[in-house]
C-alpha cells in the first residue's frame, strides 16, 4: 500500500486493506467515500453514495470483476442521501431476495424511504456484527448524534480498518485518498515549508487538512458532549486505520490518535460553540456558524 499512499486514484478502485476497496467518487464540492469488503462468495458495501454517483461508483465495482449480484449485504451509518441515495440502484442491479440492507434501528424508518420494499435488518437485531463466508467479521459500534441519533462506526476484524461514517471526515477535497502524516507541522504552522497561503503547495499541507476536518466537526456534530462520547468510544476499538465517508483516509493508528487528541483540544462543537459565541457577542444571529 505504500506505493499508493499520495496518488490520486478518482477513476480506478484502490484496495486499502486486504480486500478492502475504496470505490468512491471524487468530488470537489463533497468528496464521498463508498467501502466494498470482498469475501468468498459475497462482498458487503459500506455507504453505497448518492444517486449521480451510481454509475461511477458501480463502475469501480465492476472493475475489480465483482457481479454485483454478489453483493450480499449494504451497510448504512447514518441514513443522509450523500450514503443512502442509491439503495435504490443497488438494490434493483444486486435483484437478489437475499440482499440485506442493515443499519442501527433509528436509522431503518428513515432509510425505508429509500427502498420501501427492501429487507431492512437493524444491526441490534443480529447481536450488531456480521460474520462473512471467509471468516471476515464485521462489528458495529454505536457513536449515536455523531451525527445523527442512530450513528454507528463498523470494523472489518481481519483488517482492523474502521470505516467511521462522517466521523473523521473533512469538507474539502484534497485530491488525495490518504491522508499524509502531519507531525512536522501540526503543533506550529511556520515548520512545515510547505504550509503557506501558495495554493500550489498548499494541499501537500497535513495541517490544512487538519484544520478542515476539525472545521467540519464543528459543523456537522450537535454537540461537543456527543463528539467526546463517540471518540471514547473510538479510542476503545482495536482499528489500525480510519475509512471515513468523506475526505481522505487516516492510513495509521498514530496519525488517528494524534486527530483524536486534536479534536479534543479544539474547544466546542455544534450548539455549544454557536452558544457561546452568542453569550459572547449579541451580534450572533441567524446562519453565523463559524
């Protein structure tokens, strides 16, 4: 995988793990990140994507020689339409009466308008975690309000990668699937030679990329007692990399607990911060978020 960690892969799948393929789409306005786990006889897709992607990221599917017949089970962490609006796609080309469509129970209403008539399975209603035809075994984690109510993260066993859902992800497209490490310029920004306002050198940055996903979080969190319950809860599973669903991947654990400590040193989230912002300042009022 070293070889791949700074390409730009956007047309072709990139395996991330063994037998773990990122077939995304890259989009400047909101980078979008579907997971397909291979196994023996049937595959698992994470976060299917929205529906103008559908072609592209069935493309990458088909690629990698994968009937998608043979996708057995589509995973939803959260129900917005940037993961969930192609269910209906999917599950019209998968035509299988055995395709499972599996989400936390808060989610499954929501996720019902997508595909009315599909086989919805909660993850509590099979103990939350699969266990695959070649032995792989997924497991699910509730992370609820971050950032809907039904929130969950999922961990391929085999491979200890965490796909987290928005958890992790970041706003802007940095043109890179994997994250770079970042420790030269994370505590000070005037060390890293590359971190400056020239827009040509500014995406090498790790910092900037830091900066935005900590930005995205304060966005897209409620709140910051609901980030810091989802982090403890991160922080216990045994991952060695994070697959979020937007951005770029985070390809090591101690990069991951570097962001963790991060995020938990950057003040509040959601509510909280426009609260006190607005305890602060009278002139808070409307759309100021930031």
């Amino acid at each position: 995988m070293a070889n791949i960690l700074n390409s730009q892969p956007h047309s072709d799948p990139v395996e991330i793990a063994p037998d773990i393929w990122w077939v995304g789409e890259f989009d400047t306005k909101l980078q979008c990140n579907p997971y397909l786990i291979i196994g023996s006889h049937f595959h698992v897709l994470i976060d299917s994507g929205s529906r103008p992607q559908f072609p592209r990221i069935l493309m990458k599917i088909l690629k990698l020689g994968i009937a998608p017949q043979t996708i057995g089970a589509l995973v939803y962490q959260h129900y917005d339409p940037d993961l969930c609006g192609n269910i209906v796609d999917f599950v019209d080309i998968i035509n299988s009466q055995n395709l499972k469509i599996i989400s936390d129970q808060i989610n499954l209403p929501f996720i019902s308008h997508y595909a009315p008539h599909a086989d919805l399975l909660s993850t509590q209603s099979i103990n939350h975690s699969i266990v695959m035809d070649c032995d792989k075994k997924i497991q699910f984690y509730n992370t609820p309000h971050s950032h809907s109510a039904g929130a969950i993260v999922t961990l391929e066993e085999s491979t200890k990668t965490l796909f987290s859902s928005d958890l992790f992800g970041s706003h802007k497209s940095s043109a890179k699937t994997f994250l770079t490490a970042y420790s030269d310029c994370r505590k000070v920004s005037n060390s890293c030679p590359q971190h400056s306002s020239n827009s040509s050198t500014e995406t090498l940055c790790g910092q900037r990329e830091i900066d935005d996903l900590i930005e995205f979080h304060r966005v897209q969190i409620p709140c910051t007692k609901a980030l810091m319950f989802a982090l403890d809860v991160v922080e216990k599973i045994p991952f060695e990399r994070i697959a979020p669903q937007h951005g770029s991947i985070i390809p090591t654990r101690q990069i991951a607990d570097s962001i963790i400590q991060d995020l938990r040193n950057s003040g509040d989230f959601g509510i909280d911060r426009i609260l006190n912002h607005h305890l602060h300042d009278d002139s808070t009022r409307g759309m100021r978020f930031s």
